[in-house]
C-alpha cells in the first residue's frame, strides 16, 4: 500500500485498478509515442478521480497505476 500526504496545496489523483487488460493498455499507453498526448484513463472503462486538498492523506492500494497532476 502506498500513500500520500498533502501539506499545502492541491493534487488531481487518478487511478486506474491493476486488472490484466488495464495494465496491458498501461504498457501500451507507455510505449506509444502519442503517450504525451493521450489521457491514459481515456484508455481504460474505469478511472477514478480523487481530489486531494491540503492537510489530507489519502491510501491507495498496492498496483493500483496513479496519475498524478499538481495544481
């Protein structure tokens, strides 16, 4: 399990369950050399958004793929 606490700030989480079809578009997403402009969680049926305000800690599941934007 992996988490993160957040002091001051925002952050966007995305995640993205490790089931074998979604870390096979994972890999997928990873080599493309469109990756930088493609949403990966427009890639897969379920991405879940989460956001994180300051002062909050959030837990999240061991091979879950995270997406991770600061604001």
């Amino acid at each position: 399990m992996n988490f993160s606490v957040l002091l001051q700030g925002e952050k966007i989480f995305y995640l993205i369950e490790p089931t074998d079809e979604n870390l096979q578009k994972y890999a997928d997403w990873s080599k493309s050399p469109d990756g930088s402009e493609t949403f990966l969680g427009d890639c897969v049926s379920d991405c879940y958004k989460m956001h994180l305000r300051e002062e909050n800690t959030v837990f999240i599941p061991a091979g879950y793929v995270l997406v991770l934007i600061y604001l």
